[in-house]
C-alpha cells in the first residue's frame, strides 16, 4: 500500500452521514452530446460547503468519470461537502 494512503487512514474525520445524489443532470453543450452531471450532498444542513469536482469528460477504462468518482464524492459528502 502506498505510503500516504497509510498515512492519511490517521486523518480525523467526521462520521459518515446520510446523503441524496441526484444523477443524471444532463447540461447541454452546443455542438457536443449533453454533459452528464451528478450532485451528491448530505441528506440534512444548510450554508454547505460545496466542492466542484472537475473530473473530465467522457469514459475512463470503460466507467463513465461521474461514475469512476463517485466513492470519493460521497465520502465528502457523507462528511457535510455538497459535490458537484
């Protein structure tokens, strides 16, 4: 295992709340096939941080990227992040 990845086990972090995701959100782009979104946020909370999760366009390795993204989009927002 990678040594940071070790390392960050140690970080403390909140413990995982509910949350909704909201998939897909289609966003048209002119001259392109729509771009497929997805939010994931807690179930409960207001004022929410929120963070916009560039993760590309199109597949990777055969799984769309909103999809190769989603496990860590959810443990952000298990711990109070709305991710876009």
């Amino acid at each position: 295992m990678n040594r940071m990845i070790k390392l960050s086990a140690a970080l403390p972090a909140p413990d995982p709340a509910l949350t909704v995701a909201y998939t897909p959100i289609l966003l048209d782009m002119p001259g392109r096939q729509p771009l497929e979104l997805r939010v994931t946020a807690p179930a409960a909370g207001d004022a929410l941080p929120i963070v916009l999760l560039l993760h590309g366009f199109g597949p990777s390795k055969y799984i769309l990227s909103k999809d190769g993204y989603a496990p860590l989009a959810q443990f952000w927002a298990e711990r109070g992040i709305a991710i876009m």
